[in-house]
C-alpha cells in the first residue's frame, strides 16, 4: 500500500486538512486509509481487538491527537481501531465540533481587545479607505484572510471591516445558543476565507451577506436541520452556485424575516431564488 494516499500523510496539521477543501468534498473519509504496512505481530496474550462496544465507549473521551496515539498502542488497536470507517467519523465529527467552538471563543477574545466600539462609525484613512484593524486578521483559529487592493475608496476595506464587526457581535451574542453563533461564524469565516484565496473579490461581500442572512435564519423555530442546511448553503456559496445579488439584495432587504412574518418563507424556495 502506498501510505502518501492516506489523509493524515499528505496534511502537515489535522488543522489545514480540516480547513481545506478536500475535507469539505468528503468529510466521511477515513483519513487513515490505505492504511500503512505494519510488520509487527499482534502481542501475545491480549484481549484486544477491543469489543465494538468498547472501542465507542472509549472513543467518547478522545480526541483526535489521543484517539490517534491510542491507536498506535500495538498493532491489534492500529488494524481494528483505524480501519473503523464509522469510529473514525465519529472522532472527526468531534474534532471538528471542538474546532468550531475554538473558533468562536478566539474570536470573543478578539472581540474584547477590538479597539473601537462595535457600532461607531468606522474610521477611514488619507485614502478614504477603512482603517482595517490589525486584529481581525491576525494568527489564531478565527483569523480572516484579507487582501487589499492600493486604491483609493476601496469599498472592500468597509465590507472587511463590518464583517470582522458583524463576525465579533455574533460571539459575544449571549442570546443565541453558543454551538448555533460558533457554526454560523465559523462557515462566515471559511467563505470569506477559501473565496479570497481563490481571488475572488467578493469573497468578504459573499461572507457578509451569508452571516445576515444566517442569523435570520436561526432565529426562526419553524425551519428544521438549520445546522446542515446553512452548511449546504454556505457550500453552495463557495462553489460559486449562488449568484452574489440575489444573495447580496436577500440580506440588506430582510427577504428571510420579511417572508416569515407573512409566512410565505419556504426554504428550498428560498434557495432556488439564489440561483447564480
């Protein structure tokens, strides 16, 4: 077997592949297969491989690096443990719920040393571009991806700048479920993100528009699955299938909340009408 196909050989960090668009293709994939030859023998006088049972209850308490040394113990752990599709999902689903609430409290902290006030008029420079604050963009788990273009009012300085704002009030929103404002802000995060990467300048008013649109959404008890069904959206997003308008006109006019109050909000209607 050629072990640079498996997941965990061909990422430097768990991180980067959990942020990149291979784990976004498939997020079911087991991240250890093929698995590597092993020339060892089983050790003598175990009990492993462990019972099913055991192996989900033992899991519960792990998290990826540990689930990872645990399965190296010998090579009963190593066969059973990693060849698990379904166990290993479970540990990714997990790892990844955990990194989203990391997510969400960098960006608290953030939050608190942000300079300003959320809700002042943001300041501009001597080229009538926003002042983007430094914080926004620097290193940690919530960290924004920001290219600016040398031209004078550049109206993507001001859309950065209200999302990283829209992005800080959302977390310290203690009126919302903590795990509802951590997704929300962490697919806010990977459009804006993985977008601008791809040179796409309407990365940030994609991101922006999504985060709106977002926090309507979760406030309304009628819609059901809100979890997936923003993840689909914001995938549809970055796989440009949305057209940045109709997304864009959608937010600033409240389509989601206007539609509601008269109770003509359907969402896959509601999506259709998104259509790039």
């Amino acid at each position: 077997m050629n072990s640079s196909n498996a997941i965990v050989d061909r990422f430097a960090s768990f991180s980067d592949y959990l942020y990149s668009s291979e784990f976004k293709k498939n997020p079911k994939a087991n991240v250890f297969s093929p698995l590597r030859k092993v020339s060892s023998q089983p050790a003598d006088n175990n009990y492993l491989p462990l019972l099913y049972e055991l192996k989900v209850e033992v899991i519960k308490y792990l998290n990826f690096k540990e689930f990872f040394a645990f399965s190296s113990i010998n090579v009963d752990n190593y066969l059973s443990i990693r060849s698990d599709d379904l166990l290993v999902e479970r540990v990714i689903k997990k790892e990844v719920r955990s990194r989203i609430l990391l997510r969400l409290e960098d960006l608290q902290q953030k939050a608190q040393q942000y300079p300003f006030d959320l809700d002042d008029e943001i300041e501009t420079n001597f080229f009538q571009n926003a002042v983007v604050p430094s914080i926004a963009y620097s290193p940690g788990p919530s960290k924004l991806v920001f290219n600016m273009v040398p031209e004078m009012n550049n109206k993507h300085s001001f859309e950065f700048v209200n999302l990283f704002r829209h992005l800080c009030k959302l977390a310290m929103d203690d009126s919302i479920n903590r795990f509802s404002r951590a997704l929300i802000c962490s697919l806010t995060i990977d459009i804006n993100n993985r977008m601008t990467l791809k040179e796409c300048r309407k990365g940030t008013l994609f991101a922006l528009s999504f985060i709106g649109i977002a926090s309507h959404i979760n406030q309304l008890s009628s819609i059901e699955d809100k979890d997936i069904k923003l993840s689909r959206l914001a995938n549809m997003i970055e796989d440009e299938k949305i057209d940045i308008k109709k997304l864009h006109q959608a937010n600033i006019y409240n389509k989601v909340l206007a539609l509601s109050e008269k109770k003509e909000f359907y969402w896959y209607t509601f999506i259709d009408s998104l259509h790039a």
